[in-house]
C-alpha cells in the first residue's frame, strides 16, 4: 500500500510539472530564535553561578551554624555535667556518712529527734560546698512511689542566694510517679536526675545519689537528694535553643521555658533520637519537626547525658536569602545587556539564511537550476554551497527512488506468482490427506513443496534454498518447473519411473545449471506405492521427515535418514541413498525445512526437535477430528510464541499427510 502511494505521487509530481510548494507558516524567525536562545543561555549560566553560590553558601553557614552549635554544646554539656559530678560526690560523702539501717527505723513524725547527731554530722557538709543548697537523706520505695525524708541540711547562704523556698519534708514534695520513673535507672546505676522546677518559682534540679550496695530491709532504698538551683544556668543559656535530657529522654534543662515547665520527655524528637543512635559523641543533623526546618547538633556528656542544641531553618539562612536577592538583580541586569547585544548581532545571520528559504520556495516548484552565491566564508556559506550541489543532485535522486520503487513492486509480483507454485494448505484425495502450511521469512522465500501422481504411485518432495528472498525464490522456482515436467511425463508415459533417486538427478542438474553452483538446495523426494504400501525415499541433504505409527494409544516415531549431497553442488550426480519403507493404514507423514527445529527466539534458544515431537504426538493423542489440521495449527501457534518479538530467522514450511490405502483409488491431478 505504501509503495502505490509513493508511485502515485511520483506521478502527480511529474504531471503537475514539478513538486507542489507546501504552505509554511513561520510562527519565529531566526532572529527572535538567536535572541531566545542567547537570553536562555545566559539565564542558564547566571542561574547556575547563583544557585551554585547560593548552594556554597548555605553550606557554609550550615558549617559555621554546626560549629557555634557544638562549640555552645560542648560548652554548656560539660560545665552542667562537671556541677553535677560535684553534687553527685558530695551527696555520697552525706550517704557515707551514717549508718543507712538507721535510716528505716522511727517514722516521719520522729526523724529529727532520732537523727539530731547524724544531722549535726551532715551539717558541716552541707555548709562546707555551694553546689547544693539543701540536701535530704531518707528511703524510696520503688514499689510505691513513696519517699521518707529521714535527715533534711541546708547551707543558709546558698539557699537565700538562690531565692528557695524550702519545705520541712522537701523530699515529699517529690511526685510518685517522678520516683517510679527513676528507679531502675537508681537501682541500675546509683543515681539519676529529675526536673522538679515548677511554674513561678525558681528553677530547681533534683539530683539523686542511692547507696545500692544496702537496702534497709522491706523500707526502701537509701538516697540522698541535692535540691540545685538553675537560675544562673538558665541565665547563660538564654536566647538559646539547648535541651538537656537523660538518655530516657526525660527533660532536665530547655533553654524555652514553655519545655522547661511543660514537657517532661523529648524522645520523639528526631535530634534526640539521632544522638541515642550515634556512636560519636558529637554530631549534627538536618531535620524537620512540627512541619519547622531545623538545624541541630548534638553531644553525648558523662551521666548519661544528652545535649541537644536546635536552630530554626529560616533564621539560620536569613543572610543568605539577603544575599539571594541581591545576585537575582544583577542577574537581571546582565540578561538586558544580552537581548540589546544579540538583537544586533542576529541581523548579521538573517538575511542570507532568508536568501536560502527563497531557494528552497523555488526548488518546491521544481527549478533544480540555482546558483547562490556564497557571501561569507562560514557555515552558511559551506550551506549555500552545498544547496547548489543539492539541487543538481534532486533530480537523478528522484529517478532513482522510481527505480527502488519499481524494483519493490516486482518483488510483490514475485512473492504473488511464488504463492501460486505453492500447494494449497489442505489436499483431500482418494487416498492421502494433507495439511499443510508456507510462510516465507521475506517476501519471497526459498522453501518450496509438492506432490504429483499417476496410477497407484504419488511422489511427494519438499525443498529447501540456502538463504532466502529473491535469489532463493528463483532457484525454488527452477525446481518446481522440473518437477512439474517430470509430473507431466507420469501423467503420459504409464512406464514413468517414480525413482526418488533418479528425480533428484534431474532436479539437481537444474538446479546447477540456474545457479552455477552458487546456491544449493537440500531436497527430499519419496514415492507412495499404494499396492505395495510402501514408502521409497532420496534425501539430497534435507532435514529427515517423521514417520508416525500409532501403536495403541500413543505414536511410534520414526525419522525417514538417507544420505546424499545437496542439490546443485556438481552438475552431474545421483549418489543418493534410496530406501524403502512399509506403510500402514493411518500412518502419517511430517515434512518440514530446517525452519522449524533451527528457529530462535530472542534469547537465542532454537524451538529444536524436542519440542516439536512433544506437541506433534500430544496434539495427534488428543485431536478426535481432523488431527492433521490440528496438528498443522497447534505447531504453528507453539512456533509462533517461541518467536514473538522478532522477524523470523528463516522460511517456514510444514506439511502433515495421512496414508489411506482404502480409498476408491486415483487422484485428482495436481
């Protein structure tokens, strides 16, 4: 269809005198196309200056936001850990200082006057330190949540200086579930820390030291507790965005009061969660929380302590948005340069290009005769020039590609004319029934069978040429030509031989002489005697056909193998191997060409022997009706989905026959 519609405009162009000009509108002109492309490109390269500084810049200031931080952190973590140590040390010289089995004897009513001495001890303590304004001995019962203060000191100074209010029982003030919480950590490591600042008074740490070495019987587990201010730690840190936390997660300083007073636990939070999972003891991550772009870095303190330190996203990169505006103006300012300077150059390339667009108007029309003349000695100079040889050339192209067309639709002549040399694809005679199936890898093939008979005797012999397309056709066109020769000498002289042996003979001297022993041709002939049920064959190098028997309920096989060169190799030859086998009722016989086993799918894979015999004898076990069409079908299918995604590596041709030596006897000449 493609080839006649090419033919037809060939045509037209010829009578109509020369090419019909198409209607072109021009949407942008050159110019308006240099002046887009210079300004794209400049924004293109100023774009990427700018992000590429806007990008370095972020990283430094990310860098530099990081190292304040961890300097902040470092700082900050290791003077709050070193004042705890203090404490910590001097609220277990208190421990070690009396006797813990005393401290679950009396009851709370009856503590000051049980431990007036051990209190007069833990005095001197008490005033000799300033870390620790007020220290409280007594029991914690896990269990319960419950705190027995049994000896409470304070240093006076310290307690005024940092403004606290301090309670007879300062240990009861202590929540149960506070206590609850602390615990394993008490147990497990002999201290631990809460947050026990409340909203409007000063901010106090609970620092807790328990002797776990002793533990005074069912009453609980001796502790000492020092009550820290945090009004001058708060002081230092102010404008800060520093947390810190145990590795619970419970809160023991935020620089924002509203998580100072409120929260009680930041495990969720993902810088926190980042520092848990480090195993350096200083990092920073990027991260996003509550839908906010953070900064963070983090340090990992003795005690078990986290330091986090936090940094909104836009204050982090306010200077640096500052800077981004500045670089987007003088990026605009360089564009306007550049549409002022390329509006001025573009004249110079315009107007031999449109000198160019008017000789291709009137090549359209048909005028192949132009001769511009080259003004600049550049690419569009090279372009005129090479236009002019252009032209001189249209003309001998034109008749050229007729040529090829011609050349293509005597091609599809010739695959219509092979089509007719080919049997049709079912033959139902007296005494044979055939099925059968062509198809050619190009449009015309090299593969070729048939069939021919007179009296009792039918010769059957399918063919295969090297390679395929037309050469291939050609020769399979000689060999059909023999063979019908030979069948019209069967119809004529009832002496005929139906030699297999000797009709290879002729047809290989055909062969040769058509080709001059440049293309060979692998040939199977065969004769049924149907008085004789027998079965006499020649191979010229074919493929071995399949002789089916069915024996109960399955099918014998049997390959019909005779040696004998391939037609066309020498002018004279009849060294074919000539054999014979009996037949049987319903015996069927399977011609094919190497197309078949040799066929590959994408892989490479060949569809083989195998699998062919496989379903040829599944599809003959199961067919009630019309086996060999079934047969035919079934293979062509299987064959087909073995080859999907690719064009066919070679002919294909196959043909099922089925012996009835019953029939009323003679054939219809074929």
């Amino acid at each position: 269809m493609l080839v006649w519609k090419l033919v037809e405009f060939i045509e037209n162009v010829s009578e109509n005198g020369g090419m019909e000009q198409h209607q072109f509108k021009l949407s942008l002109t050159v110019g308006t196309k240099l002046l887009i492309g210079g300004v794209l490109l400049l924004v293109m390269v100023i774009g990427f200056l700018n992000f590429s500084a806007i990008f370095l810049l972020k990283e430094d200031k990310k860098a530099y936001v990081y190292e304040s931080q961890a300097r902040e952190s470092v700082l900050a973590g290791r003077g709050f850990a070193n004042s705890i140590r203090r404490v910590l040390d001097t609220l277990r010289l208190s421990l070690a200082a009396i006797d813990p089995a005393k401290l679950g004897s009396g009851t709370q009513e009856t503590a000051q006057s049980l431990f007036s001495s051990e209190k007069r001890l833990l005095q001197p303590i008490a005033e000799n330190q300033s870390d620790v304004p007020v220290i409280s001995l007594g029991l914690f019962r896990p269990e319960t949540g419950a705190a027995i203060s049994a000896i409470q000191v304070f240093n006076k100074r310290a307690v005024e200086e940092a403004e606290l209010k301090v309670p007879e029982n300062m240990m009861g003030t202590i929540p149960a579930e506070s206590i609850k919480e602390v615990s394993p950590e008490l147990t497990a490591k002999g201290y631990a820390f809460l947050n026990l600042s409340k909203i409007g008074e000063a901010p106090v740490l609970g620092v807790i030291a328990a002797d776990t070495k002793f533990r005074a019987g069912a009453q609980g587990l001796p502790v000492a507790i020092g009550f820290v201010p945090m009004q001058e730690f708060v002081k230092q840190l102010a404008g800060m965005n520093m947390t810190i936390a145990t590795r619970s997660g419970r809160v023991l300083f935020d620089s924002d009061p509203a998580v100072f007073f409120t929260v009680s636990n930041i495990g969720g939070d993902p810088l926190f969660q980042a520092a848990l999972g480090s195993q350096l003891s200083s990092g920073a991550v990027e991260y996003e929380l509550a839908n906010v772009r953070y900064l963070g870095s983090y340090l990992n303190t003795g005690l078990d302590l986290v330091v986090t330190n936090r940094m909104p996203w836009q204050k982090a990169m306010k200077a640096t948005y500052a800077l981004t505006e500045k670089f987007v103006l003088l990026g605009l300012m360089a564009v306007a340069v550049a549409v002022i300077f390329t509006i001025l150059f573009s004249k110079t390339l315009t107007a031999p290009i449109n000198r160019l667009y008017l000789a291709t108007q009137e090549v359209a029309k048909g005028n192949f005769k132009l001769n511009l003349k080259a003004q600049s000695r550049d690419e569009i100079g090279a372009l005129t020039s090479s236009f002019n040889v252009m032209s001189e050339q249209i003309s001998e192209l034109i008749q050229e590609k007729m040529r090829k067309i011609q050349i293509e639709n005597d091609l599809a002549i010739a695959a219509t004319v092979q089509q007719t040399l080919i049997p049709p694809a079912a033959f139902v005679g007296d005494r044979l029934r055939i099925q059968s199936l062509y198809q050619s890898a190009d449009e015309c093939g090299g593969d070729w069978w048939g069939f021919f008979g007179a009296g009792d005797k039918m010769a059957i012999m399918i063919a295969d040429a090297t390679g395929h397309g037309l050469p291939s056709a050609l020769i399979t066109a000689s060999a059909r030509s023999c063979f019908s020769v030979l069948s019209k000498f069967a119809q004529d002289d009832p002496k005929f031989s139906f030699s297999p042996k000797e009709m290879l003979a002729y047809a290989n001297r055909v062969i040769y002489d058509a080709s001059q022993g440049k293309i060979m041709m692998t040939f199977f002939a065969g004769t049924i005697d149907f008085s004789a049920m027998t079965l006499t064959y020649a191979s010229a190098g074919h493929t071995p056909p399949w002789l089916f028997r069915k024996e109960g309920a399955s099918h014998a096989l049997k390959s019909l193998v005779s040696r004998g060169v391939r037609l066309g190799e020498v002018r004279d030859c009849d060294n074919f191997d000539e054999k014979v086998e009996p037949l049987r009722k319903n015996d069927i016989l399977f011609l094919y060409t190497d197309g078949l086993l040799e066929g590959t799918n994408k892989e490479g894979v060949m569809y083989g022997k195998k699998r062919a015999r496989e379903l040829f004898e599944r599809t003959l076990i199961g067919a009630t009706e019309n086996p060999l069409e079934r047969v035919i079908e079934d293979l062509k299918k299987d064959f087909m989905l073995h080859n999907t995604g690719k064009s066919l590596d070679d002919d294909l041709t196959l043909a099922a026959m089925m012996i009835d030596p019953e029939g009323p006897g003679g054939y219809a000449k074929v």
